[in-house]
C-alpha cells in the first residue's frame, strides 16, 4: 500500500497595497512620459516669468542709477551749508574739471566753488579744502551703469549751491534719466527748484 503525503497549501499572494505601488514607481523614476511632462510645464512657466524678471532687472537698474545722482545732488547741497560755502556738481570724465557737456552719465565732480561761477579753478597747490584758498575736490562720482543716459534738460553743464542750499541759477536745473531698454513709465527725471529741493517724478521714454 503506497501512502501519500498531503499536498501543502500554498500561501495565498498577497496584493501590494497603494502605498507599496506608489513607493515602486518612486524608485523607478521618472517614464519617459512624465519627464516630457515636466519640461513642457517648465517650458510654459519660464516663456511667462522671463518678461516679469526683465522688467525686474530693469526697474533695479533704473531705481540704483537715480539713487546715485540724487546722492550727489544731496551730498552738494549739504556740504554747502556745513562748509558755508557755495558747493558746485559739473559733469566730469577725468575727475579734475569740468566737461562742459549737458550729458552727465559719464560721470561728475562735487567740488569747493569759492568764487560760485561753476567752473572749477584749481591752481594745483594741492591746497586742501579746508584752507579755502581754491576750488577742490570733495567728491566724485563714476559713470551710470548699464549704458544709461544722463541729459540736464536745460543744457547746464553745472549747478551750484549757496551757503543756504539754495540753487544758484538763473534757470531751473533738471535731468532726465532713462535706459537703453526703456519702456513706458521707466524715465525719471530729477529736478531742483529755487531753494535746492530735489524732486523726482516718473515720465514717458522719449
């Protein structure tokens, strides 16, 4: 009599849960399906943002270029009252006199103006300020970034400060700031009146 042994059951297989499948596809990675997914979505995100974040670049250069002419002009005025003394801006592009030019984004000078006629007179004694013998130096500036445009709207080459901080000037002093890239809204024009303050507005590009 042959005996047989009994056939063992096998272990029901158990079904992976939803947790089990998702942590799977995770380690897979990315089908070829979901990567071109991802780069269309990206692709679609930046042709949005690329305008938004040019339009932010411009407006930082724009507010740091007039951030530094308005110090100048701040700088001049104050220093004419503290030394009181009239206190000449010019534009300058050697830092030793001035260009003569309307245009000032190549750079400018604050200096000591004894005599208050905006030209400066240096007999290069290297006499310094304090002694109020010549026109010196007290500070200068270097030329505006990113190829901006600087033009004083009344073709002065200068603009002088009293002992008072008022403007010595026969016409109104006020210069245009723009971009090369401007666009609307993005031009700022600086302007002093009678007693020295300065103002700033927003306008149109030319």
């Amino acid at each position: 009599m042959t005996l047989t042994q009994p056939t063992q059951k096998q272990p029901a297989q158990r079904q992976p849960t939803h947790r089990q499948i998702e942590r799977r596809r995770k380690l897979q990675g990315f089908t070829l399906l979901e990567l071109m997914v991802t780069v269309i979505i990206l692709g679609i995100i930046t042709a949005f943002a690329a305008p938004s974040f040019n339009n932010l670049l411009r407006d930082t250069r724009i507010d740091a270029n007039t951030s530094k002419v308005r110090s100048a002009l701040t700088y001049a005025r104050s220093e004419a009252v503290n030394l009181s003394s009239t206190v000449t801006v010019c534009s300058s592009t050697d830092y030793q006199s001035c260009d003569g030019d309307e245009n000032w984004a190549s750079g400018w000078i604050v200096f000591l103006d004894l005599n208050g006629d905006g030209d400066f007179d240096d007999d290069s004694d290297a006499n310094p300020c304090e002694t109020n013998i010549d026109d010196c130096v007290l500070r200068v500036w270097d030329p505006l970034a990113s190829g901006a445009s600087l033009i004083e709207t009344n073709d002065a080459d200068s603009v002088t400060f009293s002992e008072q901080g008022a403007v010595v000037a026969a016409t109104a002093f006020s210069l245009d700031l723009s971009m090369p890239d401007c666009a609307l809204g993005d031009r700022r024009t600086l302007s002093l009146n009678a007693i020295g303050r300065l103002q700033v507005s927003t306008g149109d590009c030319p």
